[in-house]
C-alpha cells in the first residue's frame, strides 16, 4: 500500500467543479485531503466573433461537489481572468483553510475559431490570462503565504496542443507558455522545497468528444482509446504524492502515447 501523505493537506484545484477539475477533487478527496474547488460563478458572453469552448458548472455545483467531498472541503469563486484574481483567491484560501499545500492550474479558457488566420488581440489575450498568466500569479502567491517549510506544490494542467494541434493556436501557445512556466519556476523554487510539474492530457473524454471524434481519435491514439478524467485525475495526485518528492520541472504526457 503507497501512502501518498496527502491526508489532511489542503489542495486547491482552479476549475474543480466539472469533467477534469471534478475528477481531480475527487481523488484528492479520497486521499483524505481537504479540496478548495475553484470555480467560475458565470461566464461572460462571448464576443461577436467567438463561440466558447468550454463550458461552466451550472450554479450551486462546486458547493455540491464540496459537500459529497467532505474533509471539510469548500467553494471558492474567482475570475480568472482578471488582474487581482489571483492574489484575492489565494489569500481567501489560507485565510480559510490556514495554508495551500498543492495547488492544481486546472481552469483553462478555450474558443473558438483559433487558427491563425482568425487569431485577434482580444482572442490571443483571453487564452493567455487563465491559461499561462493567472497560474503564473497563483503559483508566485502560494509560495509567497508559505508556511514556514510546510509541505507545497504545484500541479499544471497543459494539453498535447502545447506540441501542435491545428485549430488551436492561441490555445495551444498559451498552454506551451504553461509548460515554460513550470521548468522555470521548479527552478527558481526548488531550493525552497517546493515542486512544479505538469500533466498534458491527450483526448479526453469531458463531453465533447462525439462518436466521429472518438473513431477519429481512437484510430491516433497508440493505446486505442480516448482518456478519461480519471486517467488525468491519478497522474497528477502522484506528482502531489510524497512518491514524487524528487521530482520537478517535468511535463507528464497521459495520451495513450498520442501526440509523441
């Protein structure tokens, strides 16, 4: 039996509530760790020229998920995508929780079109904030309101579009600019004791993926299936997991062997 040493740790995971995030939780939750799920309380509408590509838990689901959690888990809401969010979230945390001991980058902003010829300042602007810019604050203020030499660290979500994924350029660039993020700073924090590394799913089944896209992918994938949330949800407990204590900087590709 591995004892991960994550009971009674506080995780915060951004973007907790559904698909990915949710599953996530959970399995911090069945470490026996206390979760904080972040959550968007309501997406603005999108512009004249986008759709998005993601899609919001419905109101009251983080609080749900927080109670069938238990551990004393809880909601937080925040936008991401505005400049104070950051430090307001994580000084609400600890001021609720004590300290943050892993913090997962989960929340991720995804429209479309996203292809170079439809590429705007506002589109390439938007990716950016939630997907590189917001986990880079989040990390500097985790580790900023440390406790002491209390255990820490952080957690990225990417995504194979960090490679090459046609269709996605600002969401794929911003998500490779997530990946710089967590070799720099595993470097500039790892004499503190703090670990930064990051998983990048492959296809996953969140929803979105109907029965073409499944052929399509299973056909691309090496070990002939999508991912499911789950299978992102135990990489990134064991990168948190004292089985992991040597390990930083490192970017963990979950995709079946798709996208090598």
């Amino acid at each position: 039996m591995i004892n991960t040493r994550l009971a009674h740790q506080n995780v915060l995971v951004t973007g907790g509530a559904g698909n990915i995030g949710a599953a996530i939780s959970r399995a911090f939750a069945a470490q026996g760790a206390r979760v904080v799920i972040h959550y968007l309380a309501q997406d603005g509408p999108a512009p004249a020229d986008a759709e998005w590509a993601h899609i919001t838990p419905a109101a009251g689901e983080a609080d749900k998920l927080a109670d069938e959690l238990g551990n004393g888990s809880f909601a937080v809401s925040a936008d991401l995508s505005a400049p104070d969010a950051a430090s307001h979230l994580v000084e609400e945390v600890v001021a609720r929780a004590g300290s943050i001991n892993v913090l997962v980058n989960n929340a991720a902003h995804c429209e479309t079109p996203d292809t170079v010829d439809t590429l705007t300042q506002g589109s390439l602007e938007r990716h950016y904030r939630v997907n590189a810019i917001a986990p880079a604050l989040l990390t500097a203020e985790v580790a900023r309101l440390r406790r002491g030499d209390d255990p820490l660290c952080v957690v990225n979500i990417t995504t194979d579009a960090a490679r090459a994924f046609p269709g996605q350029t600002g969401y794929g660039t911003s998500k490779a600019a997530l990946e710089a993020l967590t070799r720099s700073a595993a470097l500039d924090l790892a004499a503190r004791g703090i670990r930064v590394n990051a998983v990048a799913p492959g296809p996953v089944q969140t929803g979105w993926i109907g029965e073409d896209l499944i052929a399509q992918a299973t056909a691309i994938v090496p070990m002939g299936r999508v991912g499911e949330p789950d299978d992102i949800a135990d990489a990134v407990v064991y990168l948190a997991s004292h089985q992991a204590r040597w390990i930083t900087g490192q970017v963990l590709q979950v995709a079946g062997g798709h996208a090598l």
